[in-house]
C-alpha cells in the first residue's frame, strides 16, 4: 500500500547507498562511524556492507532509529544484531563529536563572539564549556561503567545485581544534554543581538539543529536499544 | 480523556482493535459499530476526540468526500482503517492510518500523534514578552534564589513562583537557570556583578 511507512519497503538492502543517503542526509554522519567511507559509486547498502564488515542487521537498526521517530526494535530484533558492534559505534560517535562536531561548533561560536562585547561573549563561551564538560562526563560514563558492564554481561552472560539503578540515572542525563543544547540554540537564535554577523550565525545555528538531531538519535539508540537489552540479558540469567 | 469511536464491519477487528486501545493512557473507546446508520445517529452525543473508521463503510461514489460527511464534527479527527487497498487520494482525508499488519507500536504511535494535534490545537504561541513579575522572578533566579527564597523576597506564595517560572520557560525556551541567568544578562536585567 502506497501508503506504508514501513522502512523494510523503503531501505532495502539492495538499494544503492547514495540513494538511501539522498533521500536520508541524516544517515550521512553515520557512514564514517561505521567505517564506510565516502565515494562508494554505485554499490548498493548490501555491497557495502559485506566489504567493510558491519553487520547489515546492525546497519538496518541504526537506519531505523535515524529515520523513525517512533522506531522500537523488539527484542528479537536485538538479538540478531551484535551487540559489541553497536557498544563500537556509540563509542565512535562519541569519538566523532570530540573531535570533529564540537570543535567544529566551537569555531563558529569563537567567530560569531568576537565582535561581542566581551561582558557578554564571555558568558556565552562559559555556558559552552559547561554543555561540553557535561557531554564529556556523561561518554566517560558510558564508556567506563556502562558499556564495560555490558561487555561483561555480553560474554558472561551473567549479571550482577545492583546494576537495576543505572537506566533511570542514564535517562535522565539525556533529557539535561538535550536541554542544555537547545537552551543554548535559543539564546544563539533570539537573544544574541542582531548586529552579530548573520551568515555565521545561520552556519552555527544550522551545525546546532544537526548535532541535536544526531545526539538525540545518540540518545535513542542507548534508550532504546542498549537499556531493553541489558534488562532482557539481566532477566534471562535471573532465570 | 480522548474518546475514540470505532466503525469498522468485522467484529473481530472492533473487540481487537478495542483491546490494543486499552493499552493507551487517558484513551476511551465510548462507542464501536458495523455501520454507518448507527454511527451518525450516535455521533451528535458522543463527543468523541477521534473516529477510527473503515472507509470501506462508505460507498466508492462517496470516498472522495468522505470528510465532509463529518462537516458537522469539525473537532473530530479521522483515522483510516485501512483493510484492503484503497486510493491514496481518498486517504488523504484522514489525521492518521491504521493498516491490517501494524504492530501494537505503530498503532499507538499513530493515535498518539493525532492525540498531539487535537492537544495542541489550543496553543496559540505565545509572542508576549515577559510580564514584570516574571522579570522579577527571573532576576531572583539568576541571583540563585530559591523558590522559598523568591517567594518571601517578592511576597507572593511558592505556588506562584513556580507558575512564574513556568511561563518564564515557554516563552523564552531555555530550561537551565544557568542558561536563563544569560538571557537575563544579555536583556540588561541584571548586571554581571550581581551573580553568586
């Protein structure tokens, strides 16, 4: 039926990759995270796949997350995904922010302050530093408590008890760094004065809108993918 | 409460669809038929939020116009229920589509979603500034006041600092104190000097 919206029917795996991205510019910050490199030509989602070793299931799945707004893949889903790669990929997106999305935003930012009054620039690059020092805390989080215990749990298949407290604190840290990002995108948007240079303004604020697209599709995947998963890994070896 | 009314010819359809719908909060299915008849001799009392109907109920000759059916409901929000093929043209009349195979999840994101535009129908954006006692509740908050703290240094209850504040967050946008503390320099309502 025409009007399905069914992704299966619309991102299959014999399709060209430079029509998926045509039509999904979001999936474009994905392909380096998972190695694919740009400059495909004409190979499908599949071909690419297979050469560069990612796992079609785990490309499917980070697909639907991108595109969805209300994707949750069921647990036997997850199970035929493998897991340790997608624990890779959330820590080369974490990568990918530290070294190429903040800095990128911290040069607009630097440019768009500098004719400012500095009473005020100052205030604004304080706030930054604050959003980014959060987004630090919150990746060394996960990359030393929650995906170590993960891994642990993946290859034991054991749980230790204890753990059940750290979805809700998890949950909550996204809610703050999106809130965070987006106070910051209304003060740059309606509060900076006007005779701030607007084309810089426009590139920074364009940057902004894409990375909390992106970190809010960060937030699903661990929301959505990796928690369920914990919990099912946890219930079946309480079993 | 959204009240939900069901028109749909199998009755297999109407008790499943009825029981997926219980899983959705602050929903009601007020009334569910086969046909058409009962449907608009019932629709006047009811005053139900989102008619889920089977568009094949309607005769082809009528599919086209099938929303103007409902002309005396403006309120009411129609979501297919979509068996067989039907033409993209006449579906387009609908809020939301439901069809044979989708799971639960799809289904309750759909009625979610028309839930949102019948909720969000209401709010006009709010383009006014901020009031004077909002500017004054917000100065307070930037000097790290707390409610109690607010309240007794402007005199009002605790329970108005927060409605302060809440309007204070809608009409700028920013959540964070730390980020209102900002808005609040960058509007010269306070001085650099003044935060702790």
């Amino acid at each position: 039926m025409s009007n399905s919206s069914d992704l299966s029917s619309r991102l299959s795996p014999k399709m060209k990759m430079a029509d998926a991205i045509n039509q999904y510019h979001s999936l474009l910050t994905v392909l380096p995270r998972l190695g694919i490199p740009l400059g495909f030509g004409e190979k499908s989602v599949e071909q690419l796949c297979v050469e560069h070793h990612v796992s079609q299931t785990l490309f499917t799945l980070i697909s639907r997350v991108y595109i969805e707004q209300d994707y949750y893949p069921s647990i036997e889903e997850l199970r035929q995904c493998p897991m340790t790669d997608i624990l890779h990929y959330l820590q080369q997106s974490h990568q990918d922010y530290l070294e190429n999305k903040f800095p990128h935003i911290e040069h607009h930012l630097n440019t768009l302050l500098e004719p400012m009054d500095k009473k005020y620039s100052a205030l604004i690059a304080n706030f930054y530093q604050e959003f980014k020092k959060e987004m630090v805390k919150h990746f060394e989080y996960e990359e030393e408590v929650l995906f170590p215990y993960m891994r642990q749990i993946l290859s034991e298949n054991e749980a230790d008890s204890g753990v059940h407290h750290h979805k809700s604190a998890f949950q909550q840290q996204h809610d703050d760094i999106e809130d965070t990002l987006n106070d910051l995108t209304n003060l740059l948007l309606k509060y900076i004065p006007a005779e701030v240079s607007s084309s810089e303004r426009v590139d920074m604020l364009l940057d902004m809108y894409a990375l909390s697209n992106d970190i809010g599709k960060h937030a699903m995947m661990e929301d959505r993918i990796l928690l369920p998963y914990i919990q099912y890994l946890e219930s079946q070896s309480h079993d | 409460m959204i009240k939900i009314v069901i028109a749909e010819p199998s009755q297999m359809l109407r008790s499943g669809l009825a029981c997926l719908l219980r899983d959705v909060p602050d929903t009601e299915v007020v009334f569910s038929t086969d046909n058409l008849n009962a449907l608009f001799s019932r629709l006047p009392a009811l005053h139900a939020n989102i008619l889920i109907v089977n568009p094949l109920l309607f005769e082809y000759s009528h599919r086209a116009t099938l929303r103007a059916e409902f002309d005396s409901h403006p309120e009411l929000r129609l979501i297919a229920l979509v068996t067989s093929y039907l033409e993209s043209q006449h579906l387009r009349q609908f809020s939301g589509i439901i069809e044979l195979n989708d799971d639960l999840q799809r289904v309750k994101s759909t009625i979610n979603q028309v839930i949102n535009t019948l909720q969000s129908d209401g709010d006009e954006p709010d383009t006014d500034p901020l009031s004077e006692r909002e500017k004054e509740v917000l100065i307070c908050l930037s000097k790290g006041l707390k409610n109690n703290e607010i309240a007794d240094s402007l005199n009002i209850s605790v329970h108005t600092v927060i409605t302060h504040r809440k309007n204070i967050v809608r009409k700028t946008g920013i959540k964070s104190v730390a980020a209102l503390t900002v808005y609040a320099i960058l509007n010269n309502l306070i001085e650099e000097k003044d935060i702790i």
